[in-house]
C-alpha cells in the first residue's frame, strides 16, 4: 500500500513517514507540505491512500482534497488533523473524503490508513458526536443565505414539513394562525413555491 502524506509542519510529516514505515505494508510514496503539493503530488504518484492536514498554506487541505476528487472520485483523502471544527467535518463529509481522524490519536493513524484503503470510511469518536450537528448546521446556514431566509422562516418550514397545521405551529412556536399564515405566504414567495407540499419538498431536499 502506498501513502502519500501532506502536512505543512516538516516535523510532523517526518514523524507520519517513520509511524507508517514502522508496518511492513506500508510504503510512503512520497510527502508534501502544502494543498497546492497535495494536489500536484497526488497526480504524480498516483497513491492507494493521501493522508492530509487541513489547515495549510496556498491552498487547505479540504480546497486540494475537492480539486483532487474532481479530477479522480477514486481518490481516498483520510484527513489528520488537530482541529475537529464541525464546519472542517461538515466540509469533510460533503466532499467525499474517506477519513477524519486526530494527530493526537497516533495510534489510530496505521489502522485507519489501512481501513481507508480496504474502501471503509473512518471517523473517530470525538468527529463521529460532531457530524449530526455540523451537516445540519451547515445546510440550514446554506439555506439562510441563499435564500434570505430569517431563523423564524426556517422554524416555519421545519414544522410544516414535519405534517404541522398552521394551528399547530401558531402553538408551537406561540404565534397567531394569521401570522404563521403570512409567514407561509412570504416564504413561499421567496422561494417561489407554489403551496405547502412543495415547500415539504424544499425542506427535505435542501435541509
């Protein structure tokens, strides 16, 4: 198995290349110190497994990982880091990346380097707790955004593609009927839907 690793701090990708040469199956074919080598590297070496830092100069990690993947959606990107931000996972995630694991877990590192490579996904404990919220928390930030939608707006739609009458929700939330109709009507000219299956349809695609 060969593994290619990515890390801005030599010291570091000196200590991953002797932990991974310690096991027999492994060969480093080669090590790196920025995205933009990440990426140049990647194309040259062609290797079963790239293990890469997040946070780097020129270009991060999660920015090669994406130009890698674009370019070979074969590619197995496991990502080491000191940093478990639930944004960083998020993006993780989305992208495609094979693995999210922590430097200071050195253990793990030869084992997980191995599962990636036998095509499962790794994700530690301590990033496993995280993901639920970051994937949510990203996608409604997303939709807020790009839709200019106000926090009470996302409640609304949230319950009405929960199966909530405009009753219910004026309970849930301690509004009047009349008032969550008009934030339906509001929303769904923002949106440019026609009714509230439509909208249902919205919230489960986009969040």
């Amino acid at each position: 198995m060969r593994v290619l690793i990515v890390d801005d701090d030599k010291l570091v990708t000196s200590s991953l290349k002797m932990i991974l040469e310690s096991d027999r199956e492994i060969e480093v074919a080669g090590t790196g110190n920025s995205g933009k080598e990440a990426v140049d590297l990647y194309m040259e070496l062609k290797p079963d497994v790239l293990l890469m830092d997040i946070r780097m100069d020129e270009m991060t990690g999660i920015e090669a990982a994406k130009a890698i993947l674009e370019k070979d959606n074969k590619a197995k990107v496991l990502f080491l880091t000191t940093f478990s931000d639930e944004e960083y996972i998020a993006e993780a995630f989305r992208i495609g990346a094979k693995g999210y694991i922590l430097k200071q877990n050195y253990e793990s590192i030869i084992p997980s380097v191995k599962a990636v490579f036998m095509g499962q996904r790794v994700f530690g404990d301590e990033i496993i707790t995280k993901i639920p919220v970051s994937l949510n928390d990203s996608k409604t930030k997303h939709v807020k955004n790009t839709f200019d939608l106000s926090e009470k707006e996302i409640e609304i739609i949230t319950q009405v593609a929960n199966g909530l009458s405009n009753k219910e929700i004026a309970e849930a939330l301690f509004l009047s009927e009349g008032t969550v109709r008009n934030y339906i009507s509001v929303i769904l000219e923002k949106l440019n839907l026609r009714d509230r299956t439509q909208l249902a349809i919205f919230y489960y695609k986009n969040m």
